[in-house]
C-alpha cells in the first residue's frame, strides 16, 4: 500500500512539476495571477470543510468571498509598491500566533479561537491570500523574478522529498506527535539538509560569491524552516474535523491545499527576504 502511495505521489509530481514551471516562466503577470489565483481558490473550497461547512452553498460562498479578494488585491493601487509587503508583514505575524497554537496543542491545552467557524475562516485568507500576493508580487517586479519564483518552489519540492525519505529511513522523534505525527524531527533535518545542499549547488552553478552563497542558504532553509509550519498548521486544523487530507484532488497528495500548505508560509518569508536582500545576482 505504501509503494502504491509513493508511485502515486511520483507520477502526480512528475506530470504537475512540468506544467507548473513552464506556466511560471512563459505566463505573463496577470496570467500568472489568474492561474494561481484558480489554485487559490480550489485550496478556499477545501479549507471551507476544514471551517466545518459541509453544505455546498456555504463553501461556495466562501471561494466566492476568496475570489473577490484576490480580484481586489489585484486591483489594489498599491499593490504593485507595498501592497503585498503589507501581506506578507501580516502572514508572518499570522504564522507566529499559528505556532502559539500548535505548541498549545501540543500540550494539551485548548484553543478557543478555533471553537469560531469565523476565525477559522479568517485564518483560511490569511494562510492563502498573502503567499498569492507574495509570488505574483516577485514574478512580476523582482528581476529574474519567475527564477525567484521556481527557486522557491524547488526548494521546497526538494526539501518535501529530502524530509519523506529521511523520515522513513531515519524518523524515531516525532516532531508534532499530536498535531502530525507522521512527521519526524529526522524527517525536518533531512529536508533542511536537502534544501542546503540544493542552495549550495545553485550557487556554484551560478558563480555566487561567499557572501551571495550564505545570503542563499540562510533564505534557503528560512524558507523551509516556514514550509514546516504552514504544513502542521494545516494538520492542526485537518486534526479538528478529523480529516487526513484536505481533499482527493491529487492521487497520492491529497487535496490542493495539501500541495501548497508549504508554500503559504514559506512564500511571505521568502517575498520579504528578496525585497530586503540583494538577489539581483538572479
């Protein structure tokens, strides 16, 4: 049944990895929006189940309200300056009171604010608006900026990968054993040496200097230090209704949203750091 799962997991990636690195390098801008901003709202379908809605008129209207989100970020005048910085300031805020919420958990603690179907919706656009925001946001004004965009989702793929094999050879502490006890601390350290290793490489590939190959490596595992929490959050919430996955979407994957929960949190991070950081060498 596992070696089932994992040819799954291979032929899904193998046949999306393509189609997605070819739309990040050839769409336009707002193409590149309007495709992401569709995965966006796939992910806001699922993630109304995870609200509790079960009924489909309220989950529609939840991808609705999403859709007429994005719409308006979009449309936003000051989007293209500082719109999606303010994003992204507020989505890393958002995911340091997530952390709070996991380490309660944890501990057997209750959480109160997830008792509300509307702070859990809340927490659903603050999970996916901002990291849309982030990359449309970096492919359009960044230079080399669909690199930028491709880098990340690399990393993370790599790090995905590096994290599930050392988890399944490796994996004796688990990391969260409430929230996501599949995942081991093993596994993380497996992921963050993928990603290492992969930044490494990169920067040799493009003649980085020391100092451009630390700058690198340090946004490298930032970025995927993050990733991890985006996917136990999830798990928190997936935990509450008593769900495995968000979906069956993807064979081998689950849902939307269990494709892209990594990449919620890592991609305001990794927004913040190309705006602050000298990755022009891209």
């Amino acid at each position: 049944m596992r070696g089932t799962n994992l040819a799954q997991r291979i032929v899904t990636a193998a046949l999306l990895a393509p189609l997605v690195v070819l739309g990040v390098l050839l769409l336009p801008n707002r193409y590149f929006a309007l495709a992401f901003g569709v995965v966006v709202l796939v992910s806001a379908w699922e993630w109304a189940a995870l609200v509790g809605w079960s009924h489909w008129a309220r989950r529609t209207t939840y991808v609705l309200g999403t859709g007429l989100l994005l719409y308006g970020v979009f449309q936003w005048d000051a989007f293209a300056t500082h719109g999606w910085l303010l994003l992204s300031i507020a989505a890393l805020v958002w995911w340091c009171v997530a952390l709070g919420w996991v380490v309660r958990f944890e501990q057997g603690m209750a959480i109160e604010p997830l008792d509300s179907a509307g702070v859990r919706a809340l927490a659903g656009w603050l999970i996916l608006l901002p990291p849309w925001g982030a990359l449309v946001a970096i492919h359009q004004h960044a230079e080399a900026g669909p690199i930028l965009v491709i880098l990340l989702m690399v990393l993370i793929w790599g790090a995905d990968s590096g994290a599930y094999f050392a988890g399944k050879r490796f994996g004796k502490r688990r990391l969260s054993p409430r929230t996501s006890p599949g995942k081991s601390w093993e596994g993380v350290f497996g992921g963050l040496l993928t990603a290492g290793l992969m930044a490494i490489g990169i920067g040799f590939f493009a003649r980085l200097s020391l100092a451009q190959g630390i700058v690198l490596v340090a946004l490298s595992l930032g970025s995927i230090l993050l990733s991890v929490l985006g996917d136990v959050t999830e798990s928190l919430f997936k935990r509450r209704v008593g769900v495995k996955d968000s979906g069956q979407l993807l064979p081998g994957h689950g849902g939307m949203l269990d494709r892209i929960d990594s990449l919620t949190a890592a991609a305001p991070f990794f927004a913040l750091a190309v705006y602050t950081a000298d990755l022009s060498y891209f």
